[in-house]
C-alpha cells in the first residue's frame, strides 16, 4: 500500500511544483512541506493543498506510516 501512497504523492508533487530535499534526491515529505509552510521557508501553500496534505498524512498514518508488516 506504501508503495501505491508515494505513488500518488509524487504526482501531486509534480503537478503542484513542490521542492526538492537539500540533497535533490527526492520531494520533501509532506510533513516537512507542511511545516515549511508555515514558518515560511518555502512558498505559500493554498487552501486546497494544505488540506490535501493534511488528508494524505493521515492516510500515510493509518496505513502503520508505510511500514511493511
């Protein structure tokens, strides 16, 4: 399921022009996205892409964060 979940979230980084880690391998993670957001280290985010956000941590969370079981 993992696999499927950062799936989709790499489209929606893609699509929406979400940075980069530091190192450039890869999107930052939603949390960070989030958190950057908010202190204003990266652009602002909209409404719609806040509560996609917060909507994608909490399935990430109820599906044991990715972990395989």
């Amino acid at each position: 399921m993992h696999e499927f979940l950062k799936e989709i979230y790499n489209d929606f980084c893609t699509k929406h022009d979400v940075p980069w880690n530091e190192d450039g391998s890869d999107y930052l993670s939603a949390d960070d996205l989030l958190h950057g957001h908010m202190y204003a280290e990266i652009d602002p985010l909209t409404q719609y892409q806040q509560n996609w956000l917060h909507n994608y941590i909490k399935l990430w969370e109820a599906t044991t964060g990715g972990e395989d079981i």
